[in-house]
C-alpha cells in the first residue's frame, strides 16, 4: 500500500540572531539559533512558546545538518513539545552565503530550488493530542530572512 500525506498543521517560528560556536572551511559552521515565538494553524492551532533552540551544523560543502527542538501552547491552554531533526540543501551559487551573518539571500532563492525535510518527533501530554504519537509525521520546511515556515504531514 503506497502511503499518503495529509496536511495536519503549519508553524510560523521566528528567530533572532545565531549564536556561532564554530564557522571553520575545515569543519563547517556549528550555530544555535533561538526560536523567539511562532503560530500554529490547522488541526492544531496554538503559539510557539519562546526559549526554543534549532541546532545547526552546516557542513563545508553547504548541506545543513538541523535539530530544532521547541514547545507549542495550544489555543485550549494544552502544551506539547516537538523535536524536529532534518536536512537543508540550497543550490551551489548561494551555499558560501551559508558562512556570512546576512541571511537575507534566503528570500532570493525560488523554494522550488530548497531542499528542506524533516522528521519530527512529538512529546504530548494530553489525551487530546495523542493523535500526534500515532503516526508518522513529516515536515517540509521554508526558510526565510526572519524565521521558517515548517508544514506537518500525517503519513496515512
């Protein structure tokens, strides 16, 4: 049986400046991005709680290694918490801009051409968000200037 997707949810996250542990030619860029708020809207609608963290490593030849981990605060006063782990891959002509402070370039790049995917985990704590720990999710995400647009999909 061939699987399918279903849209649950989009989270809105904005971010502030990175924290660079490491921007080596050798090793690549190891940066703590904090996540400052956000919205979430569809199955689940609710805001993105501050004090959130995507871990990112870029490695030399521009492929991002990422692990984000935050909590959302539901519009019913539920919480739960998503760790997200993916990879980010942009075309070559913008990948040495990876390794500057401005990334204003993201709103340049046609998403078509951004290969954003993750796989999210989910710590809920409440019967009416069990649903999130019964099945396999997916995301596809966007990256912008200010922040990233992150869409969830059940896998049916």
């Amino acid at each position: 049986m061939e699987p399918q997707l279903k849209f649950s949810f989009r989270i809105d996250i904005r971010v502030s400046q990175p924290v660079v542990v490491s921007n080596d030619k050798k090793y690549g860029k190891r940066q703590l991005i904090p996540i400052v708020e956000g919205k979430v809207h569809g199955d689940v609608n609710g805001k993105v709680l501050s004090g959130g963290i995507d871990s990112q490593h870029i490695q030399p030849d521009g492929l991002c290694n990422l692990s984000a981990r935050y909590a959302i605060l539901t519009d019913e006063g539920e919480s739960f918490y998503i760790e997200n782990n993916g990879i980010r891959r942009i075309p070559e002509p913008y990948r040495a801009k990876l390794f500057g402070d401005d990334m204003s370039f993201f709103d340049e790049i046609d998403q078509e051409n951004i290969y954003f995917k993750a796989v999210p985990s989910f710590e809920v704590y409440s019967d009416n968000l069990r649903w999130l720990n019964e099945s396999i999710f997916i995301c596809s995400a966007q990256r912008t200037s200010s922040g990233v647009f992150l869409d969830f999909y059940q896998v049916c």
